[in-house]
C-alpha cells in the first residue's frame, strides 16, 4: 500500500491555533494549553479553558459519519445521561446544541472525566458492569437508530474482505490462504446470523474496556462513536476474556447485574465467536482504509508485513474452529 502525502489526509488543516478557534467560537475561552488524546479515528484534545476545567474536544473524522448520524449518537448519550446511566455526554450551549462545525471540521465539546480500565477479573466488577450495561439497553431498546447503521455481516465482514481483496492490502503471496478461511467463515457466520431471531438495541457498539473508566467504585461509558443498531451480545462478549470456562464465570457475574434491568435473549450467545471473527476483518480493513491518513503507518507500522497477514490469518482459522464448538451457556 502506498502511503499519501499530508495534504491528503482529512486532519491537515486541524492545527492548534484551528482547535483553539474552534472552541472559542461556542463560547469557551482557551488559556493556549493544548493536549493531544489518543485516538486515531477522530482528533481528540484536552483544552484548557480560563479560570475553568480543561474541557475535552473531540473532531470528528471528515466523510465518515453525517451529521444526523452524529446529532443520533449524541441524543443517545444525553438520553441515558438523563436517567443517571453513567455515560460522558457532549456539552450543549444554551440552544441545546451539541454539534458544531468550524471550517470543515464537525466537532463536539465533552467534560473531562478521569478514570481507569475495569478490572475484569473481579466478579463484583463484572456485576456493576453488568447491571449498567443493563440499563443502557433498557433504554436503547425502546426504538431504534433511524440514521446510525445496524451491525451486519455486510458491513462488517463481507464488505470488509472485498475491500482487502480489491485495495492490494493482502500480500499476494498469502492471497489464497486469506480467501481459503475469509469465505468460508462469511459463509459460516452468515448462517447463524440468518438462523438466529433477535431484537437489535441501540448499542454502545464498541465497549472494550478502554471505553470505560473506572473511579472510585464506578464507572463510566465514554466514545460511542460506534454506536449502532445490533445484537445485545455486541456490548457484552468483550468483557469476557480468558479460557472457555473463565468466560462462562464471568458471563454468570454480568448476568447476575445485567438481567435485574433487562432481560437478555440467550440464544444470542451463539453469536460471540462470530461477532468475534468479524470484528478481526473489520479492523484489518479499518486499517487499510485508513493508510492514507500518516498518522497510521507512524503508529502502526507492522500492518502490511506478511508476518501480520499470516498472524491474522491463523485468527480467522482459530475463530472457524470456534464456531464449531457450542455457545457458552450458563446451564
């Protein structure tokens, strides 16, 4: 893959005096403190603001989400905010305005919330984890996303492997060893999705344990930029790390918090393993998709080699096993 120039990539133009322009023009004023946050989608910053606590600003990815998109993602987080779920919601001006635009940036203002990753070895953990996931899905459940997309095998596998294939991103020489575990395992995974009814629920959509902080006993749910219609199992397999048998003490601890708020369709435990492996292809296409932007070869430098493809591709066929084994089930 070839690697673009910076006038290419969508965050040229964002530099300081842009970031600080930005938040003044909503009504902040920026003491010039400027601290650059982790994040390789967006541009994330913590800005300091006279006579004030730092706020948090967030702009969004040129051409990857509309702004109704956006305007969606950000009622999601004041809607549970409202009802105490602890989710970090965008701030709004007086106008009850979230999203902004400056230039050709799309951009929100957060509150600064610290916190650490949860401990997911700890049941009592697990179980506070469980019973807010369980009341963010009582809410996502009463109607759906109109504009945001709903998790598919489409859009996360299928589209994901077609563009692999057509972008050069898969070395030639692994090529046929790449198509002889990504097709069959499409195929698989579309199966069990078509063979499993299920309600989609307005999902978190990507909640790893770097998307919540954890503070004094509680915790918070930050970055639902990925937020979208999906399997209420999404929200929960990444909490489940370990063996078979660690996954299914842990499940127990999140059920145990989870169903004294929601109740939880248990057949969507089928769906784990293949939520899974399309995870796998969607991030290695997100990779390749996002080549261009430098700011990826920098920090991901062995993406491309073919140790990594080869690495991948023994996932995939790891994760074709693993369909072949029974869901994880609680009795």
């Amino acid at each position: 893959m070839s690697e673009a120039s910076n006038e290419q990539h969508p965050y040229f133009s964002l530099t300081p005096d842009t970031v600080m322009d930005a938040v003044e023009s909503v009504g902040f004023v920026c003491d010039a403190r400027i601290f650059p946050l982790n994040s390789y989608e967006n541009r994330v910053y913590q800005v300091g603001i006279e006579d004030a606590a730092p706020v948090i600003a967030k702009f969004y990815r040129p051409g990857r989400w509309r702004a109704e998109e956006i305007q969606e993602e950000h009622d999601f987080s004041t809607e549970l905010a409202e009802l105490e779920v602890p989710v970090v919601a965008p701030w709004r001006d007086a106008q009850g305005e979230s999203l902004f635009r400056h230039e050709e940036f799309l951009f929100a203002i957060y509150p600064r919330q610290g916190g650490r990753a949860p401990d997911l070895e700890d049941a009592d953990d697990l179980e506070v984890l469980g019973r807010l996931m369980g009341r963010m899905h009582a809410v996502g459940c009463q109607h759906p996303f109109v504009h945001r997309p709903t998790l598919s095998v489409q859009s996360f596998g299928v589209d994901s492997v077609e563009f692999l294939l057509s972008s050069g991103a898969v070395p030639e020489s692994l090529r046929p060893s790449y198509e002889a575990v990504a097709f069959p395992l499409l195929e698989d995974i579309s199966a069990r999705f078509a063979a499993l009814e299920f309600e989609p629920v307005r999902l978190h959509g990507d909640c790893h344990p770097g998307n919540i902080l954890w503070r004094d006993g509680a915790a918070h749910f930050v970055d639902l930029d990925d937020a979208r219609n999906g399997p209420a199992v999404q929200d929960l397999w990444m909490l489940l790390t370990g063996d078979r048998e660690h996954q299914t003490m842990a499940l127990s601890d999140v059920m145990e918090g989870y169903q004294q708020f929601h109740s939880f369709n248990f057949a969507e435990l089928a769906l784990i393993e293949p939520l899974r492996a399309l995870r796998s292809m969607h991030y290695a296409a997100w990779l390749a998709r996002r080549w261009p932007d430098p700011s990826f070869p920098m920090h991901f430098p062995w993406f491309g080699d073919e140790r990594y493809w080869g690495e991948h591709i023994m996932t995939l066929r790891e994760q074709l096993e693993a369909l072949q084994a029974p869901p994880l089930a609680l009795w």
